[in-house]
C-alpha cells in the first residue's frame, strides 16, 4: 500500500477534499489525521485492540503501538 500526505490550511474543507480524493481512480480510502493531535492515532490503535486481543493476534497489536510511538517521537 502507498500512502500520500496532503498538508492544508486551517481553512481547508477537509471533508470536502477526503471525498474528492475518494473519487480517484484506484484510490481505496482516505483518512484526516490530525498531526497537532498525535493521540488520535494512538487512540484508533486501541480501539481495533479488543478485536486483536479476542483473535489472539498480540504480534500486531504490539507492532501497531511501536509504529504510532516511534513515528510520533521522530516528528518532535
């Protein structure tokens, strides 16, 4: 998967920009992401977590959290 970062404006309609880009060709999905609020990252990471824990599937549990951690202290 490859991903593209968008930076806007304060003024920005983000909703608006999310759905033009879902109308691209080969384009699955969008997400805002919110870099002055690094927790909503890690709070997406913990709420797929009581699905991972009922499947078992711990590995990627662990690695979801190490990547939202170490991406989040490179930026500062």
């Amino acid at each position: 998967m490859k991903y593209i970062k968008i930076n806007t404006e304060h003024t920005a309609d983000l909703e608006a920009l999310k759905n033009a880009i879902l109308q691209l060709k080969g384009v699955s999905s969008a997400e805002i992401i919110d870099d002055e609020n690094p927790e909503s990252e890690l709070k997406k990471a913990f709420a797929k977590t009581k699905e991972q824990l009922k499947k078992g599937d711990y590995e990627t549990l662990v690695n979801d959290i190490f990547d939202i951690l170490t991406k989040n202290n490179a930026k500062q």
